[in-house]
C-alpha cells in the first residue's frame, strides 16, 4: 500500500521516516520529495508497505503524530 506522509518538517529525512514506520511493519520504499533547485524537502513522502494490516497500522499509530516540531499526516495515497 502506498502511503502519502503530508506536513513533515524541513528537517525531517528520508531515513527517520524509514525507521518510523519500519516500527510498524517492512517497509519497500520510502521517497521523501525534494525541490529540484534547492534540494530542500518539500514538506511530503511516500511510503509503500506491502502489508495492508501493517500499513493501516502504521495510519492509526502515525497520523497526527508530532515529529521535528510538525504535526504529520498519514493516509492512502491517490493511485
């Protein structure tokens, strides 16, 4: 299941979003969005986990969660 992670800090990297949501399940990619020109996050990621209860877990825990300072967001990504 691809997941959309909305609202993430500026500081926040590709590895400690890895390792958030490895703690709720295999994770097989992780891809925080970066600007072209600046190489700054962009503020989102995707994260695909291939195990629906795992992801929906992951939902639960993670939606709203406060990390870096930021309040993130965490749903199903649009296919």
């Amino acid at each position: 299941m691809k997941l959309l992670v909305r609202n993430l800090s500026r500081a926040t990297t590709e590895q400690e979003l890895r390792t958030l949501f490895a703690a709720h399940g295999k994770v097989t990619t992780c891809n925080l969005v970066l600007d072209k020109e600046t190489g700054q996050s962009k503020g989102f990621a995707f994260v695909e986990m291939p195990n629906d209860i795992e992801s929906k877990s992951a939902i639960k825990a993670l939606n709203q969660l406060s990390v870096d300072k930021s309040k993130i967001r965490v749903k199903y990504a649009d296919e």
